[in-house]
C-alpha cells in the first residue's frame, strides 16, 4: 500500500503534463525545454514502476539516467532564459562539469547500478543556485506581479524540490546504515514534496500567455 500511494504521488507529474498540453500552442521556445523535461518525466515514471513491479529489479539504472537528462535539460532551460547566452563557451563548460562528476561516479567507478550520491548533491544545489539567480534577477528588473510569471513558478518548484531532493538524499544515504525516525519521515515525505512541485508547475504553465500577434500599420 505505501508503495502505491508514492507511486500515486509520482504520477502527479501527469498534473503538469496535461497542463503543457493544454497550453502546448503557447509553450514556444521559452518553456520547451521544460515541457520536455515533463514528457520523459513522465515515461521515466512508468519505466520505474515497470522495473519494480513487474520486472522486480531495481530502477537505479534508470533514475541515474534520467538524473543527467533531468541536468542537460534545465540547464538549457535556463540558457534559454538567458543564462550565459552571449557566452557560450563558459555556458558549457558549466554544463559538461556536472556531466563529467556523473561520468566519474557513475562510469568509471561502476556506480551506475545503485542510487550513488555524489551527482545527485552537485546538481541539485546547481539547480537552487541558478533558480535564485534567476529570481533575483526577475525582481531587480521587473515590476509585474511575479506570481503570475510562468517563470517565476518553476522556479520556486525547483527550489522546493531540489532544497528537499539534496535533504532526501542524505536521508537515504544514511537510511543504507540503519534506519530512524528522522530518515524514514523525510523518505516518505519526499512523495508530498514531488506531488506540491508538480502543482507549482501545472499551474506555471497554465499561465503561460498566448503570443502577440504582431501587425503592420
């Protein structure tokens, strides 16, 4: 049963993804890479719930897989936002550093088949960093009503989650020890974590504005 509400808690992904196709005419180049970051979260979900409850073999291959496509994605949605867009060549090297900690622990240390941590730290406070900046930046150079920026929701999606993924991942880590209290409840909230970003996000992109129509005088 507990396995199935968090699985329940993890479809609520399909929240946001419906809501990115109902918008799909309005995503445009600005939030594509987010809405793709939603459509292979959404089929990672169901090739873990395959892996575990039909294959009965552990989705850890799958999710370090999905965890580096999860970096390259975001920071592309970021660049897209603006994020060292006129200087691409330190964009990059930003964006292979995370690969190359990936390749190390993941590769040539043969981790890929367990939930190995190291990546998972990096990117997720990678991801806070860039949400911050990209917030600030958003208040110090605009003066609309930032809960109705797209923009501005996902970021806040990313904070709370990736804040609490870096939490969930000690937790586990040192659940592989022995167990608590303290480590079982921030395991199992993780689910409620996952389910309120997803909220944040339907919601983002059912603000998305429909594009001006541009016409000649």
């Amino acid at each position: 049963m507990r396995s199935f509400i968090i699985f329940l808690f993890s479809q609520s992904i399909l929240l946001a993804f419906i809501a990115g196709l109902v918008r799909l005419n309005r995503i445009g180049k600005s939030y594509r890479p987010f809405f793709l970051l939603l459509v292979i979260g959404v089929i990672t979900e169901l090739i873990n719930r395959y892996l575990i409850r039909v294959a009965h073999i552990t989705n850890a291959t799958a999710s370090n897989i999905y965890a580096l496509v999860e970096w390259l994605i975001i920071a592309w949605q970021f660049h897209v936002w603006g994020l060292l867009r006129s200087q691409k060549k330190i964009f990059y090297v930003f964006l292979i550093l995370p690969v190359v900690v990936w390749v190390i622990e993941n590769i040539v240390f043969d981790h890929i088949r367990e939930f190995s941590p190291y990546f998972r730290f990096f990117d997720a406070f990678l991801i806070v960093l860039l949400s911050v900046n990209k917030i600030n930046f958003m208040i110090t150079h605009d003066n609309r009503n930032l809960l109705q920026r797209p923009d501005f929701l996902i970021c806040i999606g990313f904070i709370i989650y990736f804040i609490y993924k870096i939490i969930y991942e000690w937790a586990y880590q040192a659940s592989l020890f022995g167990q608590s209290d303290i480590t079982t409840n921030i395991i199992m909230l993780f689910g409620y974590i996952n389910a309120l970003t997803n909220i944040i996000f339907a919601i983002a992109l059912l603000l998305i504005p429909a594009p001006q129509k541009f016409t000649l005088r």
